[in-house]
C-alpha cells in the first residue's frame, strides 16, 4: 500500500512540476545555469563517443521522403518571390556587409584547377570567338570574304594561344581575396542580386532521384571510418586549441556574457522550452516519461 502511496503521490508532484506556472522554467533555468558556471575544461572531456553509425540508423522511408518534398506547399510556407522581400533592409545590409568583410579567398592552384577543366575553357574559347567574330563582322566590310578564308580557324587558333593568359588573370584576381575594394564590390553586388532573384530563378530540385541519392549517402557515411576519424580529429583540435587559451574560463565567461544578458537569455529559453513541453502535454502527457527517470534514479 505504502508503495502505490508514494507512486501516486510522485504522479501528483509530477504533474504539478509540468503544470505549474514557474516551476519547469525554474528547472530549465537551473540546468543551463549549471552549464555556463562550468569552465572550458569541465565541458569539454578528453575522449568522447562519436558515432558515424548513427547516421545510418535514422532514416525516413523513401517513399514518405519522395511524398513530403513533392507535396510541401513551398509557396504557402514560404510567400515571397525573393529573399529581398523576406529581409529588412537591415537584415540584407548586415549581412551582405558580413560576409563582403569575412570571404575568404580560395588559392589561385584551386582556381585555375576549375577553370582549366576542358569543359570550362571551351566555354570561354566560344565566347570570345564568337564576341570577335561579331567585332570583326561590324568593322570590316570584307568580312564574308575572310570567313570564306578561314577566319574562325585563325581566331580559335589566336584563342587557343590566348586562353591560358585570360585564365591566369581571372585566378589572379579571384585569389587576391576579399581585402581589395574590387572584391568586396563584386561580392557586395553578387549577393544584392542573390537576395533579388526570384526563389522560381534559383531552379528546382529534382525529387525523383531524390531518396536513393541520400539513402547512399547515409550508408556510406555510416560505415565510414574516415568520417569517425575526421570527426575524432576535429574535436581533440578544437578543444586542445580551446584550453590553451580558455582551459579555466567558465562558459558564461567564454561567450562573453554580463550576468544580466546571461539571466535575460536563459529567461527566455527556459520560458520558451517550458510552454512548448506544456502544449506537448496537452496532447500527450510526459508524467509517464518523467516518472520513468526519476524512477531510475531513485530505484
């Protein structure tokens, strides 16, 4: 009897904690307040679990994934015809004005390897043959006759010689980087035009092919011990880099946060968290759950 008593009376108090305005916002509170009090070092454990396989095992069907990309009404989600129109004015400067300061430039050995692709050159070769041979059409009244001559072979030979020059000048200034005004002014307005093309401009993705191409990708990367590695690598880098500067600096510190931005921050996520887990619970109660861990702490 005591025993039905005590778990009646914990199903009582757990759906007061759940229901009662204040108390799971004092939880969460809680939580995250222990979290950033804790230093770099707490945080951050020297080996820790990371599992590629885990990729594998989370899948949706394909033909619910083929399903929800061909039936999502992209238009009602989302009734802009442009990012401009998504955007404030604010917005789309602060962030044109980003990334114009923070592009990094690739090397001239990785721009030249794209654009002296076969495919690539014979664009350019193309266009500028036809540009000269229009040039040459309006200039020269005896056009027809140089043409009948030969004249495309001799400007595709010209091209020919010419091209790796013309690719060497575009590398050149594709690499200097984002310091120069040049730079920043081509990326300032390549991305205003981003921002102003139409969502319809940007093409559509092809949804047929769709779930066996990242059924494969999910597979692979599963059972890729490059990937677990890579993924290892990456996080003893990240945090050996982080203790040599900030090893006994607590999290709160390391954001740079005043305690006042700190309590008003975790204010809000804990009051957003809570109300969201509160209509969860209207619709199917998480007592149970919270019972069940409490239950393996206290058995």
């Amino acid at each position: 009897m005591a025993f039905w008593k005590r778990i009646g009376s914990r199903k009582t108090k757990v759906e007061n904690w759940i229901t009662t305005p204040g108390r799971l916002e004092a939880s969460i509170s809680k939580s995250l307040n222990f979290l950033f009090s804790s230093t770099i070092e707490e945080i951050l454990p020297g080996e820790i679990a990371l599992s590629p396989s885990v990729v594998g095992l989370l899948r949706l069907p394909e033909e619910k994934l083929k399903l929800l990309t061909q039936e999502f009404p992209i238009e009602k989600a989302f009734p802009y015809s442009s990012l401009d129109e998504l955007l404030s004015e604010e917005s789309r400067d602060a962030i044109v004005e980003f990334i114009a300061g923070a592009q990094a430039a690739p090397s001239k050995n990785l721009v030249l390897g794209i654009l002296n692709q076969p495919e690539v050159q014979a664009i350019f070769s193309q266009g500028l043959e036809k540009v000269l041979s229009e040039f040459h059409k309006k200039i020269n009244p005896l056009h027809g006759v140089f043409q009948a001559a030969g004249l495309e072979k001799q400007i595709s030979q010209f091209l020919s010689s010419l091209l790796p020059t013309f690719t060497e000048r575009i590398a050149d200034f594709v690499s200097i980087g984002s310091g120069t005004q040049e730079i920043q002014s081509v990326i300032r307005n390549t991305l205003r035009i981003l921002l102003q093309t139409g969502f319809q401009d940007l093409g559509r993705m092809e949804t047929s092919q769709f779930g066996s191409g990242t059924d494969r990708i999910r597979r692979a990367i599963a059972s890729d011990e490059k990937v677990r590695a890579a993924m290892e690598n990456v996080y003893s880098v990240g945090r050996d880099t982080l203790l040599n500067h900030y090893r006994k600096e607590t999290l709160k510190e390391f954001v740079g946060l005043s305690q006042t931005e700190l309590d008003l921050w975790i204010g809000k996520i804990a009051s957003d968290t809570a109300h969201n887990l509160r209509k969860v619970h209207t619709k199917k109660s998480i007592s149970p759950l919270v019972l069940e861990i409490l239950g393996d702490i206290l058995g």
